[in-house]
C-alpha cells in the first residue's frame, strides 16, 4: 500500500517541477531575501587581489566576449571587475570579438564611468568588433594601432590619451577575459603564455571547473565562475549588484534540486528494500 | 532610445520569453512563432555584421582606397563559396588549403606549449619544492599528479586493462566521475543563472513603465491555453458522439 503511493511520487507530471523551479526563482526577485553569500573562492580572491595591486594608471585591457545568451551570469562580472578598475584609477581599454556583445559593452559604459567621473578617451577606450580573433590576437602583439587605429567612435586611437604609451601587450599591466565562448583558451594560449601578459578570467559555471589546470599552473591569475563569481567579486569591491541579488534566487534553486534528489533518492531506498 | 521604442522593446521581450517557455506546458503556434523568428532574426543579424563589420571596412573600403592586396585573401575567401558549384568546386581547396596551413601553424605550437608542456611542467614542478610547501600543499600536488597518471592510463588502450593496470585505470575512472559531477553542478548552477536572468527581465517588464507587459501577456497565454483546452475537449466530445 505504502509501496503504491510512494511510487506515484515518480510519476508527479514534471511540469509541477517546473512550475515550483519558477516559484522559487521568482519570490526572491519580488521580495529579496538576503540569504548571505559568505564564501569567496580562492580564485576569485586572487582576481581582486591582482588587479587591487596594480599601480594607478596601469593599463588593463578587458575583452567582453559574451552576447545576451550569457549575461546574467557575464554581465554582473564585467561589471563588478571594470568598477574596481575604475575605482583605482587604472586605465581601461576593451575589445570584442563577439559582435552580440557591442549593445552590452554598450549598456555598461553608459553609466559606470559617470559614477567615477570617467572620461571617454581620457580614462577609457571602447575599440570595436572585430573578427578573426586569433588573427587579431596574433597582430596586436606587434602592434596594436594595426588592428585598432580607431575607437568604436572613429577618432585616431593614437592620439587618444588614455592610449599613451601603449602599443603592444608589454605595455599593458593585465588582460581581463570575460566570455562564454572558448576565448579565454585563445589569451591564455596566444598572448598570455606566449608575451607573459597576466589574464584574468570570468566565465560560465559550466565552463569553470575546465579552467582549473590554467590555475593550477599559474597561466591565469585569477577567476571567477558564473553569477557566484560574480556576486564574489561584488562582496570584494563592496558594491552589491545583480550577482548578489541572484545569490537568493540560485540558493534556493539549488535546495530544491537537493531536496528534490533526496527525496526520490530515499523514496527509491523505502521501495526496494522495504 | 526613446521611450516609446524602450516601451515596445520591453512588449518584444517579455512575449517572446513567455512565447518560448511556454513549451514547457505544451507545444503550441506561439512558441512556434517565437522559434522561426529566433531563426529569421538570427540570421539577419549575422547578415548585416558580416556586411557592416567585415566586408565594409575589411574589403570594400580598402578596394575603394585602391589597396589592391585585399584581393587575395577576398579571392581566397569567395573561392570557399564554389563548394555550392561541382563544376567549380575544386577552386575551394585553394582557401581551404590556405585555412588549414594558417590554421595549423597558428595552433599547433600554441596548443603544445599551453595545454601540453605547461600542464605537464605544473604536475611535476611543486615536487621540487616540497620541502617549502605546507602538508596539504603536498597532499594536493600527490592528487594531481595520481590523478593525471590513473586518468592517463584509463585512456591508454593499446595494452590490455587487466592486473594492476586495470586497477589504475578503474581509479582514474573515480576522478573523472568527481570531475563529471562537479561540472555537472555547475552546469545545473548556470542554467538556473539563467533563468533567473530572465525572470529578472520579466520583472522588470511587468512595472507600470512597460504597462504591464509581462502581466498581460502572460494572462493572454493562459487564456489561449484554458481556452484551447476546453475547445478541445468539445471537439472531442463531438466525436465521440
């Protein structure tokens, strides 16, 4: 009898599942609930402690290769890794090489740089999309203005002051990859090997656990993983954002999915041995 | 952007979300919409970058400043195109054989020196250091080299695995499964990172900005579907009788 009803539980229409995964999602997005995010991973840790390090006015050059099918977990990243670059008054550069990340590039300097009295060309420069990355890669480390003469904005890259004194990679204090692509294997393997320029990652959660031999090694200095590295990294610099506000959301999911193997886990063990 | 075009764009966004997840009740001519127009919009987009990011300022407008050179790789290029043309078709292994031979040179020592020597450097190199090294520094240096020997041998097939080194192999197949797990997790994480991404966006169409959007559409999907459900059901009815 017991046995009857128990097995009915595997046949609940997984669209009840589905349903409750929404609710959960969604009651922390109406009503935060501040579930604390007290761990910050060593890789992360490393990221921030990299970047906190460099002298002002070092240049950093962030390539945001992501598109929107990844910003959630992309988007609060790069961020929270260009205020803290802001905030210690280092110089930024970004490139792309996904053309679907241009609106979001977009997005970002729209408002960040006004909260830090940044200015376009002085403190920063937006260059635009480029294809054939590894080809690209491969020419800016001879020269830099032969890719990218001009700024998404088509003024001389040159004579921009933010560029100043920087025309290869040994020029620049640090590259920054946030992507949901293979790029960060293209940087490690093409400029940050090859030229001895530190890169920092930030990617997907799924792809995150693939990057733990560039760590191990030292290839990449530091790195964060999906909405958690990003909520980290916001911990870090003291700005909450969108990460951190999707800590809830991912917390609760995850005990339902703990729950929910549980669960049917024990149901199963009753079933076949009682 | 205007207002009103932020406002529309809104309207676009939360329907075509709700549009594509509302398959997960049941197949219908809404997320069927949605679909072809992911599809259709898709390629537009790729269209106008290839015109507006590559063949604009990459080819047209160097021809333009009379810089011949980007003749060759735009030849190149077109020839890939005559796979389309049996007749012609043998014109593509030029660009192919141009691809392969750039492609190759680009790759092959960067991928040996990345993922090759560099990994095997950082298996062995902490051995000779352990004397400065703390207890679970070493214990973690002796898991990953075990680890990379026992994975390394569960992948070696020319012997047979029997004896001991079908033991060696069966503890390597324990570090993959710890490696499947964790990036099975952390794909799980992602995937609800994303929903959550667009819930969000959802939430945010559903303000009095956006009048509703996500509310409304919402409200019409389900009566499409109690609506369908109960036409169904008289069609059916009908039959029967």
């Amino acid at each position: 009898m017991l046995k009857e009803k128990l097995q009915k539980f595997f046949k609940i229409d997984r669209r009840w599942i589905f349903l409750l995964l929404a609710i959960i999602l969604f009651i922390p997005i109406i009503k935060p609930i501040g579930l604390p995010n007290k761990t910050i991973s060593k890789d992360a840790q490393h990221a921030y402690d990299f970047m906190d390090k460099l002298p002002a006015n070092s240049f950093v050059l962030f390539s945001l290769d992501y598109d929107p099918s990844t910003r959630p977990e992309l988007h609060p990243q790069a961020i929270a890794v260009i205020r803290h670059a802001f905030s210690k008054n280092l110089r930024v550069g970004v490139v792309t090489y996904i053309a679907g990340a241009t609106g979001l590039i977009g997005q970002i300097f729209e408002k960040i740089p006004q909260e830090y009295k940044k200015e376009n060309g002085r403190d920063y420069v937006i260059f635009p999309y480029m294809a054939n990355s590894v080809a690209v890669l491969t020419q800016m480390s001879s020269d830099l203005y032969g890719i990218y003469d001009k700024d998404q904005d088509g003024k001389d890259a040159r004579t921009l002051p933010v560029m100043q004194g920087i025309k290869t990679y040994k020029d620049m204090a640090l590259v920054v990859n946030i992507t949901g692509t293979s790029m960060l294997d293209v940087w490690v393997a093409y400029v940050g090997d090859k030229y001895k320029v530190p890169v920092i990652g930030g990617v997907t959660a799924i792809s995150q656990p693939g990057y733990g031999p560039y760590l191990q090694t030292g290839q990449l200095k530091g790195m964060l993983g999906g909405m958690k590295g990003a909520a980290e990294y916001e911990s870090l610099i003291k700005t909450p954002g969108k990460g951190t506000s999707g800590i809830d959301a991912l917390n609760l999911a995850n005990l339902l999915v703990l729950v929910l193997i549980l669960t049917s886990n024990i149901i199963l063990l009753i079933i076949r041995y009682l | 952007m205007s207002e009103t075009w932020m406002i529309i764009g809104g309207w676009v966004s939360a329907g075509l979300t709700i549009f594509l997840f509302s398959f997960l009740y049941k197949d219908n001519p809404f997320f069927k919409v949605a679909e072809h127009l992911y599809l259709g919009a898709g390629m537009g987009w790729w269209f106008q970058v290839y015109t507006y990011n590559i063949l604009g300022p990459k080819v047209w407008t160097p021809l333009m400043a009379h810089d011949w050179m980007v003749l060759i790789p735009s030849i190149l290029g077109i020839s890939l195109v005559t796979q389309f043309f049996p007749k012609i078709s043998w014109m593509s292994r030029y660009g192919f054989t141009f691809l392969m031979g750039y492609g190759s040179g680009l790759a092959i020592p960067a991928g040996l020196s990345t993922d090759f020597l560099n990994q095997i450097g950082g298996t062995i190199s902490p051995f000779a250091s352990l004397h400065t090294m703390s207890a679970f520094s070493i214990f973690n240096s002796l898991l990953v080299a075990v680890g990379v020997v026992c994975v390394l041998f569960y992948f070696f097939f020319s012997i047979e695995h029997k004896g001991s080194v079908k033991k060696i192999s069966n503890v390597g197949i324990y570090f993959l499964m710890v490696y499947f797990g964790a990036a099975f997790g952390n794909t799980v994480m992602a995937r609800f990172s994303l929903l959550y991404g667009r819930f969000d966006d959802l939430y945010s169409f559903s303000s009095q900005r956006y009048f509703y959007a996500s509310q409304i559409i919402l409200a019409a999907m389900a009566a499409y579907f109690l609506l369908h459900g109960l036409l169904g059901k008289k069609k059916d009815s009908e039959e029967a009788a």
